[in-house]
C-alpha cells in the first residue's frame, strides 16, 4: 500500500483523487492528449512529472490504422451478420442480442487505431491491482490505501499518443486519463498499451461492479490480479473465468503479494492456481502454446514486475490482441447459439414422408373409393350397352319399386366428411412430426405453424378437388368392339322377334306349321344375348379398371399437388431457411462444426 505523502499540487496536476467527481482539469492550463500525468506524486518524482507536464508533445494528425482482421475472421463475421439476419424471424431478440453486440463491438473496434492494445486490470479488493498499475507506470497515478474500495472509477494511462478514441469507447472521462513516468527505454517497451485500472469487481458498490462488467466487454485484453487470499473466490471463478475461459490468449493472471508467501509456498499457491484455472476450462500458454500467461509478482517490491512488463510488450507488439478479442467474443456467441443450430439428426422431410403423407390425403379424399367407382360405372354402362333388352327392362323396374332411402345418406355423407377432416389433420400432424424431428425448438415451431396455416381449408380444397378430378363429365369412353357387341345382342334379340313372330303365325294360322326354324331362331336368340352380355362383361373387366385406375391416379395426384402446394411447400421452405442459417453458423462456428 502507498503510504507516501502526495507532493503540492503543481499548476498541471489534478488535486483530486480517482474517486473524486470534481473537475479538476477545468482548473489546469496544460493537457496530453489522453490526459494529466499523475494525480498524486513523490517528492522525488514531483519536479520531473511537472516537467513532463508543463512540456506537451505536439499534436499532429495521425493516420488512425485499424487493427488487421485476417480473412477467417472477417468470413466469419459476415456469416454471423447473415446468420443474424435471417433469424430474426424465427428468434426473439433477448437469444441474438449478444451476436449482435459482438457484431457491433466488431465493428466499432474496426473503426479505430489497431496500433494501440488496450488492457485492462481487473481484480478483487485488496488484490494490489491499483498497486500493480501505479508499478507498470513508474508514478503513483492510482489511488492505493486501505479504505475500501479504493478506485471507484476507470483509469486509463496511455504510452502512446493516438488512444483518445479508443479510451472514449470505454467512457472514460479526461480527468482519468494519465501518461506513464517519462522513461524512453519503457515507452518504447510499451509503446501502443493502453492500460485501464478498474474497480474491484467484487465491491459492495452496485455501480463500480456494473463499470467492471461493461468495459470488461470493450478492452482487448485482461489481466487479472489475485492474491494469496482470494485466488479460489467462487465469485471470480464462476461470474468471470468460467464463462470468459475461451478468451484465454487475451488473458494474463497475476498472482500477486508473493511476498507475504514464505519458502516454498508461493510455488505451492502457484501450482493450485494453475489446477483451477485449468478446471475453469482456461487453456494456460505453456511451453510455447497459446494460451493464459500466469505469473507471480510483488507490485509492493516489484518481483515479477519486469517479467510481466516483458511480456506485456511482446503482447502490444504482436498487435493482434483486438482480433483474437473479437475471435474469442464470436466463439463465446457460437456457443451460446449452438442449441438453436446444432441437430441430433439430419434435417428435412424424406421421400418416404411425402409418399406417405400423400397416401394419407388420398385415402381422405376417398381416392381408391373413386377409382372403384369409376370401375363399377364402366362396367355398369358396359352391361347397359351389350346387355340384353329384356334384362334392362327388369333392372329399370326394380329401379322404380326401390323405395327411398329418406334421411341416411344426408347421415351418412356427414359422417364421412367427419371422417375425412379428421384424417386430414392427421396426416398433417404427421408430416410436421416427422419434418420436426431432431429440429431446435424454435425452428420445429416456425414448420409447426407453417404447416398449421397450410391445413385450414385443406379439407374443403380436397372436397373441391374430389368433385373436379373424380368422374370425368358424361359417359366413360367406349372401347372399339363395343358397336360389335352392341350389333351382335341387337341381332340376338332379331332372331328371338322373328322366331317369336313366326310361332304366332303359325298359331294363328297365318303361315304354314314348322315349328322347328321359329324355335331354333327363338333358341339362338334367347341364349346368345345372356352370352354376348356375359361375353362382353368378361371383355369390359380390364378396360374398367383401367379406367378405374385413371381415375383413382388423377384424385391421388389431385391430392397430392394441392397438400403439396398448402403443407410441403411452406414447410420446405422453413426447413430451406433453417439450412440455410445451419451453413451460416458452420462458417461462424468454424471447422470444428460439421453440417448433417
């Protein structure tokens, strides 16, 4: 802890603390571009910080070159706008509000100066990170003590000129805005970091943990400060690491107050520190890999700290901290969308469901019905054509005594209308069943609803339908031995006249006896028309089913087109757009996500 008294107030120096809300840069002549140097100095460092301050660089327009994002990146972050894009129709806002505000801090981050790192100093009170920042600096800029907490509000000491935007981003006023001790060898370490000491994210005050949390979501990188007291804090496990364990190669934990660690007990707490935050899922940077930087340090007696500024450097000089940010935010977004893309199974409607769906519409609409009908009517005006007369006569009598039937086939026309909605509406719960399967739940909803609004009307449309494409209008059609059939039973019944004529001829006296020709007219007349008729109904069996079949094929097609038109379709389409959006997430999700 600091416990240096603070220096006079020179005429550039803020005279408050970090805390304060009093604008205290109103009262001073001379300003950096990111802000004042220190608020409280040494006697020793008084005279130099005021001379650093009274001496202002001078200030000329710099080209702002934004951070490099590679060709992966930036297909992925067109897939994820895409994605977003098309799922605004099926999910609610809440689900792809942070995609779009990965998407929006993206592009904000793309608009800015790519030369400069921004990393902020997070930890919880009494973690010494005020103390740490005050050490990377070289000047006192941050309020140490024991009253907790002690910084109430973000920091922000720059190394380098051309941050002002960046530090804006964050809202940090200019009163917070600080430049390191005047040190050549470490402003060229260091050039382009932006460090951001932050309230202690487990302070009692609601305000100082809410700061924490939003510019923890705008900085390029963290470095997390721990002590031997706190390190395993559940708060910080569970509410930060855990959920930020994909951000760990823009991520260094510090554990610091090694000095107050006896012998081998640093090691020891090291070691464990390391264990849990391998169980929080953070990949550590060992051996060369990518990863979490973990070092021990003393920010009060500075072991550790050239380590920790060496690597710092390195980190700033690489200048890809802002696109691995954004990389890590756009996995952390994959993830949380996963459950709404990623399916058990394939996804679509198989061939099989369609037939089947289609067989349940015809069986509906009555289609094998029709068909048999249609075969019964051939067959039917078939005998009427080469039956015998006689024959005819006596149907049409039986005909005219079949009393009639009343109310029963009113009856029995609503029970089968019943039957047939209800058949229709099963075999719409079907084909949505089976289109649904394995879906994410708002995807199998939106097919759900698609083939929903296609069912209304569907029963009466196939009634419709029954009507116009059952029967043809008038007559079936004639075969070409028909008029032979219909000649041959005319000439049987000739014969069975003439001979019948001629015995009364006889009988009467009229024509001289011979009662064998009238007879044998009579004989060949009476049984070749039963078989001619019976002939030709032997002949008509398969033209009338053929034309039953016509018949029955036209109404299943009939069917078929109009479910087709009214439920696949609507429900092709949703199952279209839902790949679609699968494709768009394998892209954003990258190689590690396969599309089925």
């Amino acid at each position: 802890m600091d416990t240096t008294a603070p220096a006079e107030p020179g005429p550039d120096a803020d005279t408050g603390t970090a805390d304060r809300t009093e604008p205290s840069d109103q009262r001073s002549g001379t300003y950096w571009d990111d802000g004042l140097i220190a608020r409280r100095v040494t006697e020793a460092a008084a005279a130099a910080e005021q001379a650093a301050a009274v001496e202002p660089r001078a200030s000329s327009p710099q080209t702002v070159m934004p951070p490099a994002y590679d060709g992966p990146l930036r297909s992925r972050l067109d897939a994820l706008r895409e994605l977003v894009g098309l799922s605004r129709t099926r999910l609610d806002g809440r689900t792809l509000a942070e995609a779009g505000r990965v998407l929006d801090e993206a592009a904000a981050r793309r608009r800015l100066s790519g030369q400069h790192t921004v990393v902020a100093l997070a930890g919880a009170t009494g973690s010494g990170k005020s103390q740490l920042f005050n050490a990377l600096a070289g000047v006192p800029i941050s309020e140490t003590g024991v009253r907790r907490p002690t910084t109430a509000a973000p920091i922000a000491c720059s190394w380098s000129d051309g941050a002002a935007s960046l530090i804006d981003r964050l809202g940090i006023p200019p009163r917070l805005r600080r430049r390191p001790v005047q040190s050549p060898e470490a402003e060229a370490q260091l050039r382009g970091l932006v460090l951001v000491d932050l309230p202690d994210h487990d302070s009692a005050a609601v305000q100082h943990r809410e700061q924490v949390d939003r510019v923890l979501r705008l900085v390029d990188a963290v470095i997390w400060v721990v002590d031997p007291e706190k390190y395993a804090d559940a708060v910080l496990h569970e509410r930060y690491l855990r959920p930020l364990a994909g951000h760990a190669e823009v991520m260094f934990v510090v554990l610091n107050q090694i000095d107050r660690l006896p012998g081998e007990a640093g090691d020891l707490v090291l070691d464990d520190l390391r264990r849990l935050l391998d169980e929080d899922g953070i990949a550590l940077g060992e051996y060369g890999e990518p990863g979490c930087t973990v070092l021990p340090l003393s920010a009060l007696t500075g072991d550790g700290v050239g380590e920790l500024r060496e690597a710092l450097g390195r980190f700033v000089a690489e200048r890809g901290a802002a696109a691995r940010r954004i990389s890590a935010d756009v996995d952390s977004a994959a993830a949380g969308l996963r459950p709404l893309y990623a399916t058990r199974q394939r996804a679509g409607l198989s061939e099989e469901a369609r037939e089947e769906f289609a067989s349940r519409l015809a069986e509906a609409v009555g289609a094998t019905a029709a068909g048999e009908a249609a075969e019964r009517a051939w067959q039917r005006n078939a005998s009427r054509a080469c039956g015998t007369p006689w024959l005819r006569l006596w149907r049409w009598y039986l005909d005219r005594r079949e009393p009639p039937t009343g109310r029963l086939p009113l009856r029995a026309r609503a029970e089968e209308e019943a039957t047939a909605r209800q058949r229709v509406e099963q075999a719409v719960r079907t084909v949505s069943d089976r289109a649904t399967a394995g879906l994410p739940a708002p995807w199998a909803q939106a097919v759900r609803e698609a083939a929903l609004r296609g069912s209304q009307g569907l029963p009466e449309a196939l009634d419709e339908l029954a009507a116009r494409a059952g029967l043809p209008p008038g007559r079936p059609p004639r075969p070409g031995w028909w008029p032979a059939a219909v000649l041959a039973q005319a000439a049987m019944t000739l014969l069975q006249v003439a001979g019948g004529v001629w015995l009364v001829g006889q009988i009467v006296g009229v024509l001289s006896p011979n009662l064998g020709v009238p007879v044998l007219l009579m004989v060949i007349g009476i049984v070749g028309g039963p078989l001619v008729e019976w002939t030709s109904r032997l002949a008509a069996r398969g033209p009338a089913r053929r034309y039953g079949q016509e018949a029955e094929r036209r109404l299943r097609e009939a069917a078929a087109g109009c479910g087709r038109a009214r439920v696949l379709d609507p429900v092709a389409a949703e199952l279209l757009r839902y790949r679609e959006v699968r494709e768009q997430y394998a892209r954003v999700a990258g190689a590690g996500f396969a599309v089925r």
